[in-house]
C-alpha cells in the first residue's frame, strides 16, 4: 500500500532472545516470512537497555520507545493500572494486586487457587472504598490479577510491599522512610488489606472454594506523574496495539491510543491475524504503531522450548505476512532475552531486522541471534530505535544546519 511508505510497525516479541542448547528456539523454529524480512533489510543486535544489564518488561519498553527508564520509570503498579484503563492523576500512588489464599496470617497460595476470572471480578464488587481522604480503587484484570490506585493528598510509593512473593507470613505495609507520606499511604494500605479481607472471608463466591480467594496482596508500589507526550517529544503520532495490560498501561503513560483488539489476550491463545490487521489499519491515522505480543516471554520463564519455537513460528505465519504487505517499514525485535535454560530475564542482546523500500540490506539471511551478529546494523541500544524509526519514515529533524 503506497500511503505506507512513510510509516512504520514496530513489533516487539517479549523475551525473543534466548540461548543455544545447542540451537536457540529462533534458530529451531520455521519462519520463512522473517528470514525474508532479514535477507531483504537490515539486521543486528539489541541491547535493549544497556549491555549486559538484565531489563525488566517495564523498564525496557520505557527505553524501546524513547523514555529513559533512569528518569520516567516510576514504578510498575501505575502502568499497570492504567493498563486496566484506571484513571491516575500526578501523586496517585498505585499496586499489582494478586487475589491470595490466606490461613492463619499466612499465604498458602498466591494465586488463591488459579482463580478465574469471572469468580475474581464478582469478588472484586465493591471493593473500591474511601479511606480518610483517599479514595481507593480496585480491579480486577485476568484470573488472580489487578491494580489498586490510591488517590488523595499526600501519599508515597515509598512503602513496603504486602506480597511476600513466597508461601509464608503475610507482610504488613510499613513505611519505607520517616515521612508523614509514607506513614500515611501504610495507614491506609493496611486498613484496605484489612476490611477486604473481611469481606472477601464473607462472600459467597468463596463459600466453596477449597482455596478462597480471601486476600489482595500488593506489590509493585509506584507513583503517577504525567510525562511530556510521545507526539510532543517525537513529534510523529503513535499508536498501540496488545494485549496485556502492562504494554496497553505504557503507551497510555506515554500519551500513545491503545487499539483495542478483539481476542488480543497477552497469552498463547492471542489472536495474531487480528493483532496484525489491526496494527495495519491503524497506520491510516498513525505514523507509527507499536505492536506487542508476550506469549514468547511466557514460554521462556515456564522453560518450554517448544512452546517458544511454537509460537515464533506462529507469529511468522499469522502476522508477518500481514504487516509486510502493508508497504510499510517493518522493525522487530524484543525487549530482553528470556532463555528458557534460565526461565528468567537476562542480558543477552536480542536479534532486530529492519525492513522496508529502499533501505539497504546486509548479508544476513536468518532471524536469529547468531546470524543477526553479523548484520549491517552492528549493535545498537535501545534508545536508538526511535532515531532509526524517525530516519526510516523522514521526520527526523536535522541537528544543526
Ligand atoms: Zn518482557
């Protein structure tokens, strides 16, 4: 499509990196739609927030889309919440919460059973209240999940977590620091935990279940402060298309609209054809559009080889296609490495191809991290991708004159 040719999609597959054992799940899967994309542009490798250092979701994709996570990361609870479409405002403090089983002062499941997400959001009725002159707000998001924002005067994120992150004694909320702030957001997280604890001991949706779901427990403490737009600072308009709510919550926290795709659901069973068709036809009102897909990044932290090199493979044949033929300029990448020998996060670049008319091309081939090593592109760091997205498309401005 002709009106393409100066826009771009940039797909970020969470956690594409990984480690050869003996051959990465890249290097097993069938991609024939990528190695082209990379036999025809450029390739290389990404360090997605500096080398060797281990990014966070958040933190990288802050940094993949121009913002230093060092200055505009201010936790992952508000992007979170405003992933849920939550409504934050400068000062609101927010949480990931967990629905938890919880015996004698003690968490004895985290996921209270792998809850659903029906019974969760029947639990969650009336679980937003006001406390002193805060107003919070809960909700729920997909199975055990969610966010809780506090809004009000005088609040800090800087307060200990409530989720212990292990079967075990349930933490109480203390203040990080001697301030009236912290003391303050404490107070009120405690006596939140408090009298949803009761309520949730009492619902009736919890009579039957072996492992009620009686318990938010709250990490990832945060604050909310509006940031300068990615229009205004780029000066290109952008858009996102994903389906979990971090990605959707981190193109809101930095002004981008967020599509919303049917059957986009941030795991395995996510529809690519619809996320791919989507991200094409927003390009009609966008200069750039951000799509996201997770399931690899899943894969990698449940150790499943397989299911990566499955769902690499998927994403060649159900997407690729799709956003190729939309004339525009095509960057892939990912935001971190997630081996699956290691089932976390780390340090190791990630492969990226950048494709489109008239750029140049390279020798490499093949979509991977070994043959993207030899790529044209060399090593670049995440915050080059939006100067070399603003290059592709013809808006960057010149420096100097
Ligand atoms: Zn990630």
């Amino acid at each position: 499509m002709a009106g393409n040719s100066k826009k771009a999609i940039l797909l970020i597959i969470d956690g594409l990196g990984d480690l050869p054992t003996p051959k990465t799940p890249l290097q097993m899967a069938k991609k024939p739609n990528l190695d082209r994309l990379a036999k025809n542009g450029m390739t290389g490798l990404l360090a997605p927030v500096k080398r060797y250092v281990v990014p966070g979701s958040d933190t990288s994709h802050l940094q993949l889309l121009g913002y230093e996570p060092s200055i505009f990361y201010h936790g992952r609870g508000p992007l979170e919440a405003l992933g849920l479409g939550m409504d934050m405002r400068n000062g609101d403090v927010a949480f990931r919460t967990n629905f938890a089983t919880v015996k004698n002062g003690r968490v004895i499941d985290r996921r209270a059973g792998r809850i659903d997400t029906k019974t969760a959001g029947a639990l969650s009725r009336n679980l937003s209240m006001k406390i002193e002159d805060v107003q919070v707000e809960f909700k729920n998001s997909v199975e055990h999940r969610g966010a809780l924002v506090l809004h009000g005067p005088g609040l800090s994120h800087n307060v200990c977590e409530t989720d212990p992150h292990e079967l075990g004694p349930v933490h109480e909320c203390h203040p990080l620091d001697a301030s009236r702030e912290a003391a303050k957001t404490a107070r009120i997280v405690n006596r939140f935990t408090e009298i949803t604890g009761g309520m949730l001991s009492a619902a009736p949706e919890n009579r039957k279940r072996e492992k009620p779901a009686n318990m938010l427990l709250l990490r990832g403490a945060g604050y909310y402060e509006k940031v300068p737009s990615f229009t205004e600072r780029f000066g290109i308009e952008a858009a996102c298309v994903a389906g979990g709510a971090l990605y959707k919550g981190i193109a809101r926290y930095l002004g981008m609209d967020v599509v919303i795709v049917p059957g986009a659901t941030g795991d395995r069973n996510t529809n690519l054809r619809a996320k791919a068709q989507a991200s094409v036809k927003a390009l009609q009102d966008y200069d750039v559009v951000f799509m996201h897909v997770k399931a690899c990044d899943s894969a990698g932290h449940d150790g499943d080889v397989e299911g990566k090199k499955r769902m690499l493979e998927r994403i060649d044949a159900e997407a690729v296609p799709i956003l190729e033929k939309s004339g525009a300029y095509i960057i892939i990448t990912g935001d971190h490495s997630t081996p699956c020998c290691r089932k976390a996060h780390s340090g190791h670049e990630v492969p990226i191809l950048v494709c489109g008319k008239g750029e140049r091309t390279d020798g490499v081939t093949k979509f991977d991290e070994i043959s993207c090593a030899e790529g044209g592109l060399g090593h670049i760091r995440g915050k080059d991708i939006v100067y070399l997205i603003l290059n592709l498309i013809e808006k960057a401005e010149k420096y100097g004159s």
